[in-house]
C-alpha cells in the first residue's frame, strides 16, 4: 500500500521526461539553488561529496559552450534554447574516486555524480523545470571555456529551464523485463 508521498514521489518519477523544447525564461537564481540544494543532499561513496555545480546563465557563455563544446553532427537545438546550462563536475582528488578505480574497476565519482544529477532533476521536475542530460560533449572544450580547474572532473551537462512543449514519454520496458528474484536472471 502506497502512502501519499510515496504515490506523489512515484507520480513525480513518471512525469519526469526529458526536455528539449525551452520557454525563453528566465529561470530565478532561488529555483535553482533549491535544485543544488536537493542534489547536494544526496548520498556520495563515503560520504565525501565531490560533486560541483556550474550555473552558466550568463548568454556569451552558452554560446560558446553550444559553438565549441558540442559535437559535430549533434546540434542539441534545446541547449541552445535553454536559459540555464549546468556543468555537473566531480572533485578529482578524493581519495576514495581516486583510488578505488583500481581497487574495485569501479568510478565512484560517475556514481556520485549521477544520483546528485537526478536529485537536481527531480526538484527541478517538482518546480515546473525541465532538463535533459547532455552526455555528448567536448569534455575538454567546456572545461577550457568555464575554466574548471584541473582538480575538477566535469561529467556531464544540463539544460534547465521552462518547457516550451508538453511532455514526450518514452515507453520503458515493464518490471518483468528488469527484475529478476535471487539466481533467475536469464
């Protein structure tokens, strides 16, 4: 049986989509910070919170990023759009992100990053914002544009803003399809 806010945090889930169609407004620096917020509360492998939020509203920044970060052949016209881009970066030296890659294969700082990101886009999604993950881009070219400090990894972008469009839901595949119980994974 489903509590109220465990039925309005699964109804918020479902209506999560991403967007690639923005309203040519601005975003307020207080819906924003509510966003960092949620995501800086997020868990971080031994809690050591590397994650970084870059805010690029300034028009001239965009537009270098969308002319020299992007990749040919992948316009993103939405970012372009977008009233906000974020750079989400993990700080690169600590420990645990930069030892445990050798120790277990695994890059918890991708991790890190990630849950903070979808907690960012949640409360974004609670505020009547939209986003899209943009995970196609020039690392280097962004960084050298935003000036990122080299102790800083960035892992990926985001357009935040108001959709212009009502959502496009894509379908997902059903629970049977991606839950198996113990040992039947087939």
């Amino acid at each position: 049986m489903l509590d109220n806010s465990t039925k309005n945090f699964i109804d918020l889930v479902r209506t999560r989509t991403s967007c690639r169609s923005y309203l040519e407004k601005d975003v307020p620096d207080e819906a924003i910070e509510q966003c960092v917020e949620a995501a800086r509360l997020a868990p971080s492998a031994c809690n050591k919170q590397p994650c970084r939020f870059i805010i690029v509203k300034d028009a001239e920044l965009r537009k270098r990023i969308c002319a020299e970060a992007l990749l040919p052949g992948l316009p993103m016209p939405w970012l372009r759009q977008a009233p906000v881009i974020v750079a989400l970066c993990a700080e690169k030296s600590v420990i645990t992100h930069t030892i445990a890659p050798f120790i277990s294969g695994i890059q918890y700082q991708l991790i890190d990053v990630g849950i903070a990101g979808e907690h960012f886009v949640l409360q974004a999604q609670e505020l009547g914002l939209g986003t899209c993950w943009i995970g196609w881009f020039k690392a280097g070219k962004a960084r050298k544009i935003l000036t990122i400090p080299g102790s800083f990894q960035i892992i990926s972008l985001m357009s935040l803003g108001y959709p212009a469009e009502e959502p496009h839901f894509s379908e997902r595949l059903p629970l049977e399809k991606i839950m198996f119980r113990d040992n039947q994974m087939k």
